[in-house]
C-alpha cells in the first residue's frame, strides 16, 4: 500500500524506534505514547483492520501474540501487568489503517476504558 504509514515504517522507508523484528512482524515504540511503555505491533504485510483477519493469518497472528510475550518480558511489563489492544473502526478511534496492537504499561490502567 503506497499511502500507508505503517507499511512505509515496515519497508524502512520512514524511521521508527524498532524494539522487535522478524520476518513477519515489527513492533516499534509509538510516536505519541499513553503510557511510559506505549509499543505497536504489526504485522509487516497490509492487513488494513482486525476484521480483515482471514483464516490464512492465523500463523501471523500467533506470531504477534509470542512477539508481544517477548516484549513485555523485555520491557519488564510481564509481572506487574499490561494491556493489549486493537482500536476497530471508527467508534474505537482508529486512526491508522493497517492492523496494529498496542503494547501498553508502566501505569495503572482505569477500567472500563475512555
Ligand atoms: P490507532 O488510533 O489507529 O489505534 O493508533 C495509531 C497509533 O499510531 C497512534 O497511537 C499514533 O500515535 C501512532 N502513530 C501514528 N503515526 C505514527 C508514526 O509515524 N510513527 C509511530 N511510531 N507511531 C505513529
Ligand atoms: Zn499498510
């Protein structure tokens, strides 16, 4: 996708602070954190929202899943908590179309959220 952010990030074409990297996944820190760690996964191919999750991406899924293990332990959020999240369309705010999870912690969350 030419006009896509996150696949410019993905194709180094613009700069991100990358904290993991494989052949299918990239996460990096988020240019407006929410909280002192504040980390976006994504898969590297354009998937433009969660409900455009098909069958055939269940391995990518899983592998975002393990990498987003990874990088809570390395960003020492495992024990004492974090939140992952997908914002889905509009009512949820998305902003940038092209799946991505945020890695949030270091902070209390309230609950329900805004
Ligand atoms: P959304 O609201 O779509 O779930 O979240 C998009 C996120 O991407 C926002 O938290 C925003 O700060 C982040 N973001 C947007 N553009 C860039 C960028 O160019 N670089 C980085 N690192 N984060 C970005
Ligand atoms: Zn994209």
């Amino acid at each position: 996708m030419d006009d896509c952010i996150f696949c410019k990030i993905a194709d180094k074409k613009i700069s991100a602070n990358v904290v993991y990297e494989d052949g299918e996944v990239l996460a990096f820190r988020d240019i407006n954190p929410q909280a002192p760690v504040h980390i976006l996964l994504i898969p590297k191919k354009h998937i433009p929202s969660f409900m455009d999750i098909v069958e055939a991406d269940k391995g990518l899924i899983a592998a975002i899943y393990k990498a987003a293990q990874k990088i809570a332990g390395d960003a020492s959020v495992d024990k004492k908590g974090f939140r992952l999240v997908v914002n889905n369309g509009q009512d949820a705010g998305q902003a940038v179309a092209h799946l991505h999870f945020h890695l949030l912690g270091g902070r209390k969350f309230s609950w329900p959220p805004g």
